[in-house]
C-alpha cells in the first residue's frame, strides 16, 4: 500500500490525504487477514491519528518499492493474492503512457505491469490506484470512450501485454483524463472513501459476505 502527499512537478500541489487513504486501507486489510507493507511518509494529523502504524511504515520510494516487492514475492506462495494500492499524484505523458508519483521517480504504466505485475507468484493480481488519471496506467490515451466499460476492460486486457495476465483485475479513480478529488469532510480522497465503503460491505449486493468487481463497480 503506498500513500504519497508528495509531487514530483511543484505546480501540482501537495496532497492532504494520500497518506490517510494509506493507513486507512492498511487497517482494512490487515483487518481481513492481508499482510501489508505500508510505504508512506504520515503528515503531522496523520501520525497523530496513526500512531500504531508509524513504526511499519517505509519511504514511499521506487527503490523501496522495489525492495518491498523481493521481499514479499518470495514469502507469497501459489495460492495468495495480492494487491498493490496507490494514493497520490497521477499524470499521462504526451505518449499517452500513465504514471504515478513517488518521492525518487515516476513509475510508468510499462513498469507496473514488468516490475509489479509479472514476477508476482500470486494466484490473483488486484491493482488500485487513486491519482488523476488512473485510466492510464492500464490504457492508453483514446484506447475506450470515457464511461465505455466494456471497452475499458478490453483495453486492460490489449495493452502492455496484459493479455498475458488473466489473473489481473483493476480499480482506478478515473475514466479517461480526469481529476480526483479529496474532501475535508472526509479527510480522504473521494474514491479511496468510496472503495474503502465498498470493501467493509457496503457493496455485498448479494450479502455472500463476499465483494466481487462487479459489485464495487
């Protein structure tokens, strides 16, 4: 799970609750079973509202990434599933081509799917990511209309190869190039409170005790 406030372009702006939305999530999942390593850095409210976590937490770096990952692919066995969650800053390049924020770098949508998705030994691949322009980190630029699904999923399928990977499903904050928002009210990001609710039930349409995507969709 990363939650990274931090811009790499200064005219974007620090976010407030990326690192909230992180722990947040942390807490859900660690809840439900999930083994989780939080890469973030906590603002001065967030460690006063975390202060559990501040001890687990580690620099939401693409180098730590990279470390982190060694280290849970090779403790994760056939059966697991796993789940790579990002909150904060998203842009698409002229090429069309996602990425999300870290402190270090940018990680493109081309090295999400070689670094992160590929050498996962788990059974299933869930990825979410809360940022503008979350489409493009599984799509490119015009691949589907904005509110398209079907298109979209064909194009999470087409593109980097992802056809490869059947056992990968994902959620993103966004539908084409678009904005997301935090709220104050909620001291989070819209989406994050939204699929946070999904999660803890609130989309169990069928009350299995089970929330699949279609259900959160």
């Amino acid at each position: 799970v990363v939650g990274n406030n931090v811009p790499l372009d200064s005219e974007l702006g620090t976010l407030n609750y990326a690192d909230d939305d992180a722990a947040r999530l942390t807490e859900l999942l660690s809840a439900n079973g999930v083994e989780v390593r939080l890469l973030s850095v906590f603002d001065a409210d967030t460690q006063r509202l975390y202060p559990e976590l501040l001890e687990q937490t580690r620099a939401p770096t693409k180098r730590e990434l990279t470390r982190t990952l060694s280290e849970v692919f090779g403790r994760m066995d056939s059966d697991s599933e796993f789940y790579f969650v990002f909150a904060g800053h998203g842009q698409v390049r002229d090429t069309g081509q996602g990425e999300i924020q870290f402190l270090d770098g940018a990680l493109t949508r081309a090295e999400l799917y070689r670094d992160v998705i590929e050498p996962s030994p788990a059974a299933f691949n869930h990825l979410i990511i809360d940022a503008c322009n979350a489409y493009f980190m599984v799509a490119a630029r015009g691949a589907a209309a904005a509110g398209d699904y079907r298109s979209l999923v064909r194009s999470f399928v087409a593109q980097e190869s992802l056809d490869r990977f059947p056992n990968t499903g994902g959620l993103g904050a966004t539908v084409g190039d678009a904005e997301v928002h935090e709220w104050s009210k909620i001291l989070s990001g819209v989406f994050s409170h939204q699929l946070r609710s999904a999660l803890s039930g609130a989309a169990d349409a069928d009350r299995d005790g089970r929330v699949d995507y279609n259900e959160v969709e």
